[in-house]
C-alpha cells in the first residue's frame, strides 16, 4: 500500500505535477457550471458558455496528445464540456431558439 501510494507520488501525472493540479484546478469549473443549473435561464451568459465549450474542447484534444496522456485532465474537460452544452441548451430554449421535439418533424405529415 506505502509503496503504491509513493509511487503515484512520483509518477509522472502524480501531485507534484501540473498533470495533477491542472484537472484539479478545472474541477471547480465543472462545479460552478453544475451549481448555475439550478439558476434561471435568463442569466446565462450565451458568450461565456460558448467560450467556456471552445475552452474545453481545444484542452479535450490537448490532454490527449500530451506526453503523458492526461486522463484525469481529459475526464474534466469532457465534463465541463457536457455541462456546459447543457446550460447553452437552456440558454437557446429561453430564447426561444430550439424548437421542441415534436415541433422539428410535424412539418413532413403535413
């Protein structure tokens, strides 16, 4: 147990990283997006969540072509990136910008 926990002390994606402390660090982004759901559509910013998409999107391919593979990197920006669609969602269906469902495909029975 002592000797797998030093090793992944020492490893090269451990806590004396970048590698570590970068996910880390992107977790708090993750949180406050999935805290701002249960706030009202209206004050979403449709800037800053698009911002935010193309922010994790561009560190989604980052994390994996960086040597080492950054996994843990990876499996936050993915999170923030569903998250974050997620809100530009609302945001649209505010707007009145995304039609439901059924409204999409009632136009081919007609």
């Amino acid at each position: 147990m002592v000797s797998s926990f030093r090793a992944f002390l020492n490893s090269p994606v451990g806590p004396k990283t970048t590698h570590f402390w970068g996910p880390v660090a992107n977790c708090g982004l993750v949180s406050a997006a999935l805290v701002d759901t249960k706030k009202p559509p209206e004050m979403i910013s449709r800037n800053m969540t698009a911002v935010l998409c193309v922010y994790s999107a561009l560190f989604m391919r980052f994390a994996w072509m960086v040597q080492p593979r950054n996994y843990l990197l990876l499996a936050t920006h993915v999170s923030n990136e569903s998250v974050q669609l997620y809100q530009l969602s609302r945001w649209a269906k505010a707007q009145g910008l995304e039609q439901p469902a059924e409204a999409k495909y009632n136009h081919f029975w007609i």
